[in-house]
C-alpha cells in the first residue's frame, strides 16, 4: 500500500477480533475514503475498557497487504494497538480513527468497559478525529450493511469539519432494516447502570467460580435526549464523548464543602 | 467480623496488589472509620482500566478475618473485585468504597487508564460514595504515611454530606514530608496526554517484541486550576470525576453540524 499526497490515512481496530463481520465491513466502508491500516487482536477482546498491557510483551504482525489496506493483528488490548499503530506502525499521523462496527451497543455508561470506545477515546488522545460505531444487536447473523449510509454521512460531516479537541464521537445504529431508521440524533449518554447477577457454579474439582452476567438497567427511559431513547426509537445515536472526566459544575461547591 | 448496627461498612480495593503497602495503609486508616472488607488481587493489575473478565471464571478465596476486617483475593480486575463483592460478597450495600492508596499519581487523563479509578467510578455506579487515593511516588520505599490526615479529612467531609449522584472523587497525595504540604484543593484534571516510546526488543528467537513505555505530557503547565499543577506545588489534588462522559457543551454544534 503507498500512500499517496492527498491519501487519507484511516486507523481502523475493533475488540470483537479480526474476523468479526463489523470490522470487516468497517473496512471495506473506510477503503471508500482513503488508505486503511487495520490492527486488531485475532481474538475478542471486548469488555477491555482502556486497559494497558504493563507486564508482557506486545507482538504484532503483518498479515496482509494490498492497494488499500494493510492489515496487522496485535495481542494487546484495544489501547495498546492504537498506541503501537500511532507510535511504530503508521507512516504517518493518520487523519481518522475509526473503531467497529462493534457487535452490541455502547450506550450510556457502556463507554466506560467498551474497548470500541476506549480505542476511540485513546485516538482522541492523540488528536486523531475518532469514531466509534456499534450495532445494536448481539445476533450472531446481525446485518451490519444497514450501518453503510450513516458511517458515510457521518464520516463526510468529519472531514467537513474536525472535532474540537479531547472530543471523539460515540454513534450507535439500530439493528433493523435501512428504512425503518428515522434519522440521526445528537444526544447525551443516559444515566444507568448494570444489574449483576454473577452465575456462582462449582467446576469438576468442586471449588467454587463465578461468571460475569448481568443486565442494563437504564434510569430513565422516559428522557428522550438519551442514546438509549434514540436506539429504542429506532434513531442513529450520536454522543460527543469527553476525555475530561470532571464534574465542573460541582467543582464550586466541592471547594466550599472541604474548606468548611 | 460482626457488622453491628451503626457500623460504617467499608469496601476497599486497589490494583497493586495485596502486599502493596498503599494497600495496607488504607486498610489501616479505614479501620479507624468502621468495617472494612478488602478485596484484591495477589498480584498486581495496574493500568486495567475498567476492564471487565468476561471470558474466564471469577475466583475469590477468603484470606483472612479478624474483628475489624475481612480480607478476600480475586483473580478478577478490580472492577470485577467491586462487582463481585457488592453483589455476592458484603452482607449488606456498604457505606463507602474506597480503593489505593496507589502507588504512583492518577492525574489527568490517568483517570482512563487507572484500575484505582476505575474502582472507584464501579462503586459510584453502584451508588456508593466512593474515593480514589494515589500517592505520587513510584519510588520503592515510598511513605505512604504522610496520606494519614488527608484521607481521614476528607472521609470525614463525605460521611457529613453525601456526594450527587454520579460523582467521585480523584484525590493524588503529593509524596513530600507532612509538613511540606500546604492543603488541599479542590481542582480539575488537567489536559494532557502519554507519549510512548515503545521499546523494540528482539526476544531469544530473534523475534521482535514491544514494551510499552512513555511520560506524562501536561499540555498546561501554567493553569493554576489543574490537579498536576496542584500536585507539583504541594497540594492534595481533589477532582470530582463524573461517570457522565458526554461533551455537553457541545451537544447543541454538534446537533447544527449534523443537520447541515
């Protein structure tokens, strides 16, 4: 792959390993826009949030070339293979990060455990335009295509005009067919949380393990300027999602409270 | 351990490990305060994030127990470690969650990648009042000492008025004498981003390896408002840290841009 002046140079990983059906078609939609370099783990990893691989080594390899895409798998996490791309693997600094299609949705506080979003996040971090797209469906048949139109629009909207600073997008899609979606919103991420019930079994040795499970639980449903309001109602969600984590507007009466 | 009727119960983690020494100073600064049931992992799980176990089995063991604590191990992160033990391990939901006292500093953008934070952000999801403490020093033989007075301060302020919902606190202890320090102040993460600079190895068989390595970058120095600033002029840092990462404030653009 040569990168020509005038080329876009598009980062593109995912957490649901390289043969999931959202990376792949995420790929073939960037390649519509410029030169994609692809990294991901060959294994899922979802679930890594922003986690760092600290203690092993990392590995990465190339696995395919041609005219538009080169494709490198990596063991790290999500973050770690948009450090390793940024740092070692890129010719340059690339003008698009984009993250998906992830298998699932990430709203609300999701983005908080998303390895999709951490990715995206981590690309923000390095002043790269960043992108995280999830499809609202766990169905091991999902139809990603539905997805197409609105990566495009969106992506057209970025090269318009770049993001302000420490600000990377969050967008949902509906997982049901092109023409039932009504449009695309602009919301904030819904207040909510995840109900565990971790399943307690005994393995063949008779100890004791637990599994991870659990629900969403979505504090208000009834608000219609949240991103699970808009993928229940069959909306695009579209959050602007900010690597400062402060609460500013309790910053005031924080410093009132502790120097009572 | 007995949890009577109007003891405190405390929930403490952190991810560097159940030998960490900042682990066993917040144990001991805890007990002053009430019950406390302290989850952790043997070793170390620094830099996880919110990272959630999703594809291996969760394992707990009961280490220890006395009057005033109960001491379990997990293999999990330690978001797992929150998770499990609100929900299948405490008699009851409990009072506070802390988690450090780490060792090193969770200043800006640290809060992403911080298992320290990370905890602290699972218990405010769960709705406990929930606080971080680092201290800033990597240095083997750091004292964790000089947090004494701090950490009770501050506790002292929560059990008088609970924190919104949403909202927990990033407190980083600069690693001075006590004397030294001259307060605390309330403030906001600072911008800032990690340069690597990977190392390139070549293991035994001659194939080539990656180490994550890098350094801080405070993209403002000067502003007086930050937790990095704070920290550098000998101030405990204190930044409440939302689990709301949506851009508000530019919710109302992006909604222009979009419908262009």
């Amino acid at each position: 792959m040569v990168i020509e002046k005038g080329d876009k140079l598009i980062l593109l990983t995912n957490d649901d390993g390289l043969y999931a059906t959202g990376l792949k078609t995420l790929l073939e939609t960037m390649e519509e826009f410029g030169k994609v370099v692809l990294i991901s783990t060959l294994e899922s990893r979802s679930g890594m949030s922003q986690a760092l691989t600290v203690k092993t080594p990392i590995r990465v390899k190339l696995l395919d070339e041609d005219e538009k895409h080169r494709i490198y798998t990596c063991n790290g996490t999500p973050t770690d293979s948009v450090k390793l791309a940024v740092n070692q693997l890129l010719d340059r600094h690339p003008d698009f990060l984009v993250a998906g299609i992830n298998h699932g949705a990430n709203t609300s506080v999701s983005v908080l455990y998303s390895g999709t979003m951490a990715a995206t996040l981590e690309g923000c971090l390095y002043g790269i335009p960043s992108v995280g797209f999830s499809l609202n469906s766990f169905a091991p048949d999902s139809d990603f295509s539905v997805c197409h139109d609105f990566i495009k629009l969106i992506m057209n909207r970025l090269m318009d005009e770049p993001l302000p600073p420490g600000i990377c997008l969050n967008v949902n899609i509906p997982a049901v067919g092109r023409d039932e979606i009504k449009g695309i919103k602009v919301c904030r991420q819904s207040r909510g949380n995840w109900k565990e019930e971790f399943e307690k079994r005994k393995d063949p040795m008779g100890k004791t393990y637990y599994w991870l499970a659990g629900y969403f639980n979505n504090q208000e449903p009834e608000s219609d300027d949240t991103d699970n309001w808009a993928l229940d109602n069959n909306y695009v969600s579209v959050v602007p999602v900010t690597v400062d984590m402060t609460a500013h507007w309790f910053l005031d009466e924080l410093k009132e409270r502790l120097d009572r």
